[in-house]
C-alpha cells in the first residue's frame, strides 16, 4: 500500500494563502510507508524556515527543500516517530536561532542530533552531533530556547 502525504506546514503556508481559496500546496510527495513527523528547518541557513525533515517508520529521516526536492536521508536503526529542529550553537552569530540542526527519535531508544539530511548516511556512520538513550521508544520530540 503506498501512502500519500500533501506537507500543509503551516508557516510555510502563510505566504501563499490566497483569501478566497486559503492555502494552496506548494508541492507533495508520495512516500512507500508511513510517515509519522514533519519539522521544519532551515538547511541552507538562509534564516528562512522553509525547508523539511520528515520521519517515517521505514527507519529514515528525510530532507527536503522549499521546492519540495529530496536533499537527502538518515538510515536509523529503527522506526523514526519523531523529528525536530534546533539551534546548535552556531559560532556565526548570523545563523543563532536559524534551526539549523535536526534530532530524530527512533524506536531503538535513542535520540540522534545531526545537522541535515545528507545523502547515503545511516547514525550507525557516526554522523551526528550526538546521541542520547531515551530508555525507552521514542514517540515525540520538542525543541526549546
């Protein structure tokens, strides 16, 4: 069974809602299995939040841009029922607050710190910034300042 998913992020929406319609889709994109969380980032530290991490229970973590282009995935051991966005300290004081690291929560306990998508990566690779062990299947995610 292929799964649709028409990404409605809000604050991407807002400059494209148009009065009389109300928002219109920028772009979609089918996946095979489900997805189970979408954030919004800023990959290419534009300080614009328009592009997207999307988890999925076929163990990635995905990327895609505003334009809805595949910028590329993490492979995660287990299913990835969380994803969010964070600041991670950026010595450029331009990009603080940009959201421009991702976290991913997989159902092996642990949740993963990484800067973007890139392509043919897997956490197993050692590339991220850090891992923690939930103690426990990891069901959602939320980032703070």
């Amino acid at each position: 069974m292929r799964w649709t998913i028409i990404l409605f992020i809000l604050l991407l929406s807002f400059p494209h809602a148009v009065a009389d319609e109300g928002f219109v889709m920028r772009w979609n994109h089918e996946f095979k299995k489900p997805v189970t969380s979408v954030a919004v980032m800023d990959f290419d530290r534009d300080w614009i939040l328009d592009d997207i991490l999307v988890g999925s229970v076929d163990n990635r973590v995905y990327g895609f841009n505003e334009n809805g282009s595949w910028t590329g995935d993490y492979q995660a051991p287990s299913s990835v029922y969380a994803v969010s966005s964070f600041d991670y300290g950026s010595k450029d004081s331009r990009l603080s607050g940009s959201l421009t690291s991702g976290v991913a929560g997989s159902w092996n306990n642990y949740v993963y710190a990484f800067w973007r998508p890139y392509f043919g990566h897997s956490f197993s690779d050692g590339i991220y910034i850090w891992k923690y062990n939930a103690g426990g299947d990891i069901y959602a995610l939320a980032s703070g300042d």
